[in-house]
C-alpha cells in the first residue's frame, strides 16, 4: 500500500474530541497501513511495529540500521532533504547492525525505521524518551524539508531521522534502539492558562507534598503551570541531586538495571547557610539530575510537556525530555507522590538554583480519548511513584 494511499475518514466515536493527542488505540490503528482511518494517519516501518513501542499517548521510534557522523549539527530547510545535507556534512558512515559506539561530543543523524504519511490537519511532535534525557544524550527528530526540531509539518508524507548527540557518556546502540518518541496531534488544539486553571481546579496537577510550606504555591499558571526544585533534600536522605562524572566507561542504552550508578555519577549535597539550605550552584561545564518540589499528576485524559528552556527563570535548560503520558503521577495509576525529575545543564555562567525556586512550566494538552492504558506499572512504565531517580540503567544502591 502506498504511503499516499487515500483514506475515507470516518465518523469519530463517541466521547472523542475534534482535535487532540491521539492515544494508544488510535495510535495502534494508524501503524495498520490506515487501516482504520479514524486515526487519520499512517504510520509504518521497515520492520514490524512491537506492541510496547505504543505508549498511553506516544509511539516509541527505533533507530534503523546505519549512522551518519556529521561535523555539525543542521536544520534542512524549506528547500533541501536530509540526504541532501548528509551529502555535504557526513564524515563517515557506521554500521549499526551488530551495535557501534556513538562518542560524547559528537553528532550523528540516524535514519529511523518508522516513516509517516500524515493526513490534512495531522501533525507530529517528538522528544528524547525519559531514559535518554536522564543520559544526557541530546537526541532530536528532523524530517525532509524541515524547519523546526521535533516538530513535523501538518501533512508530511517521509522519512523520520534522529539526530543524536551524547554529552556526558558515550553511548552504545543497534537496530532496534528506541532514543525518541512521537506523539502525533489532530488539528490545532487551543489550550489556554483559562482551560489549564479550570483542569487544575478539577483534577489538581501539581501537588504540594508532606513538608511543603504552607504558603507554597503550587497551582500558580501563567503560560503553562510552574513547578519548583527540591534543593533541600529533606526527602531523599540529604542528596538533592546526582552530577555527571566527568571520565566514564560507555553506558549501552538497551541494558536495564545494570550499571553502578557510581562510576558514573557523583552525589549533590545542598549548601548550608545560616537560614538554612540556600541551594545548589550548576557549573555550566557539568550535568545534573534534580527533582521537582511538587508531585506531578497528568489526568487519564491529557498529556503533558515540560517547557525545555525558559528564559525567564534563568540560564538553565531543565529538561531534555519533557513528555509526560496520561495516568503519570495520577491515583488512578497508582502513581500518588511521583515528582517530575529535571535534567539541567546552567548555560555560559555558573547559577544558584534555590529550594522552591520556580523553574520551569509543564504545559498540558487533551487527548482525543481516554487511552485504553494509562502510564504505570501495570504497563511496566519506569518512573512512576518515583523520587529522585536515575535513569533504568542503572542499579538502586546507595549513593550518599
């Protein structure tokens, strides 16, 4: 069947909305060649698409079977594909087949084994999966004439690329390894602070946990809901954070529970002035994992997005990868207290972040339905429930 291959769309079921996130049922009927055109995409792939690539509100991406070193990063462009690029910044090609290193500090574009051809008023997102961003791997989507990372065109019919750049470790792939995931959105939905006050109201999004002061504020919404950083540690035995190892071994993305947490990263304690913890200085050449202050709850009918970068609140990027499915951190998924982790990196200049200060925004969106599963462990999600956490590489020791 041809990717171009006309559908008829029909009706929507009952209880769905016009415009939103598509979740997993309508994601699973799209990877059908458009067999079922109420998903009003396509979605196919070199290799067969494995249930657990689908997520409550996103489809994991594999990496395909080659990598493309290439002296800098780039944008396509209205005018130029991604091979037309690769024709003039690839210094060599690596077979992925049998598994090759990726080196930290250097940048790799890799075709990925899924492909879309979406539908008029169909457009996709994408984002490193949680795992990857806890890595420090920059890893990013670009498709055939695009100008935007991350973010694929209304009705773009093409090939899918990665663009991967370790910062902290080298990294280990093969064919097969998923680095990113896709969520794909119908029409243009509109979620303004009004609608998100109203969600907050209804269904609270961000939740002050035990300790927290009573004047905290966590409901506070201007474009987007904010949320602060737990720099005191009084949950989690002093340690407010784990910091990058500077010269480490390799870290092989497909292996789980498997590595010393300390070979590779080194515990962060807070300052400690006369009023108290007065916070952490992030040193622009180092990566830190921290939590936020506040649990983090997303409603079985929406998905959420941490805003990467906010000028407003400092030089500091806080997270990687910011894709929150349906079900995290919610009762019904069993997932009360969870805290969203932040992986920071300061830019140009050393900067304090203190406890409770705001750093960062979650900006939520609707889905078109209710998913037929929710983020947890009945799915074998990693990080509900969770605190401060590392990636799933690595064992549950003692750090302090």
């Amino acid at each position: 069947m041809s990717l171009a291959q006309a559908e008829i769309l029909s009706p929507m079921a009952e209880g769905e909305r016009s415009t939103g996130l598509l979740p997993s049922q309508l994601l699973r009927a799209a990877v059908g060649h458009g067999r079922n055109a109420a998903a009003a995409t396509e979605i196919v792939a070199a290799e067969p698409i494995a249930d657990d690539q689908i997520q409550p509100a996103s489809l994991d991406l594999r990496l395909g079977e080659v990598a493309y070193r290439v002296r800098a990063s780039f944008l396509p462009g209205a005018r130029d594909t991604v091979q037309d690029k690769l024709d003039l910044l690839s210094m060599h090609r690596i077979d992925l087949t049998g598994g090759a290193v990726l080196e930290k500090d250097c940048v790799y574009i890799v075709p990925l084994l899924e492909s879309l051809a979406l539908r008029k008023r169909v457009s996709a997102l994408a984002n490193p999966k949680s795992s990857i961003g806890r890595l420090d791997v920059f890893a990013r989507v670009i498709t055939d004439y695009g100008i935007e990372f991350d973010r694929i065109r209304e009705g773009y019919k093409g090939p899918l690329y990665a663009e991967i750049s370790p910062r902290a470790f080298s990294i280990l792939v093969r064919t097969g390894s998923r680095l990113v995931q896709l969520r794909v959105r119908r029409g243009s939905p509109l979620f303004r602070d009004t609608a998100l006050r109203r969600l907050h109201a209804e269904t609270p999004l961000v939740e002050a946990l035990p300790g927290m002061a009573p004047d905290a504020d966590p409901g506070a919404i201007r474009n987007g809901l904010a949320f602060t950083a737990d720099v005191a540690g009084e949950r989690s035995g002093g340690i407010v954070g784990y910091k990058a190892r500077r010269h480490t071994g390799l870290i092989d993305v497909d292996l789980i529970d498997h590595y010393d947490p300390r070979d590779f990263w080194e515990p962060v304690y807070p300052h400690r002035g006369p009023k108290g913890p007065d916070g952490v200085v992030l040193d622009p050449y180092d990566f830190y994992i921290l939590a936020t202050r506040e649990a983090v709850v997303v409603p079985p009918d929406h998905a959420a997005e941490m805003v990467p970068y906010d000028a407003t609140v400092g030089e500091f990027r806080v997270h990687y990868a910011g894709f929150f499915d349906p079900g995290f951190g919610s009762a019904e998924a069993e997932g009360t207290g969870s805290r969203g982790v932040l992986e920071v990196r300061s830019h140009e200049v050393p900067f304090l972040i203190e406890h409770g200060q705001v750093v960062g925004r979650m900006i939520y969106e609707p889905l078109i339905a209710r998913p037929e599963k929710l983020y947890g462990g009945a799915i074998g999600s990693s990080y509900q429930r969770q605190g401060l956490a590392l990636s799933k590489h690595f064992k549950k020791v003692p750090m302090g």
